[in-house]
C-alpha cells in the first residue's frame, strides 16, 4: 500500500510541475519576454497543454467563466494536494 501511494505521490508532483511550467511559459508568450517564433517553447507549450488537456478539460467544464483568467490549473493543484493530505493520512 505504501507504495502505491509513493507512486501516486510522484504522478501528483509530476503534474504539479508540468502545471507550473505551462504557467511560466504562458506568461513569457503573454509579456513578450519570449517570442512566439521560438520554436522550441511553443513546442514544450503545445506538448504540454495535450498532456494536461484530459485533466483541465474537465475541470473547465465545471468552473464558470471567469474571462481571461483560467482558474483550472489552480483548481487542479488543490485538489491533487487534497488527494495527497488523504492518501497520507491512511492508516497502514
């Protein structure tokens, strides 16, 4: 049991990062502090937001729409941490 819950311990923190790497990278294109012809960020961007799209999507479709500002990423890191304070806190 206990290493399952390593296992989804390090999926969680996986998704974590990718999420907070999409973020930056979203604010860099935002800000222009990089440009939207570097090649390479576009293509971590994009290979990015298809991993994460089966987890967000869903979330989107439940939250109200808030405008410009995407809440969803947030949303999934709470959650993924509440599932984590649960999984820990499991009596072996």
């Amino acid at each position: 049991m206990y290493a399952l819950i390593q296992i989804i311990a390090l999926i969680t923190q996986v998704i974590v990062v990718l999420v907070i790497v999409q973020f930056v990278i979203g604010l860099l294109f935002s800000f222009n502090v990089v440009n939207g012809s570097n090649q390479f960020l576009v293509q971590v961007y994009r290979s990015i937001n298809s991993l994460l799209a089966p987890v967000l999507g869903p979330i989107r479709r439940i939250m109200p729409d808030t405008g410009a500002i995407d809440f969803s990423p947030l949303v999934l890191i709470l959650l993924l941490q509440i599932l984590m304070i649960i999984l820990t806190n499991i009596p072996a």
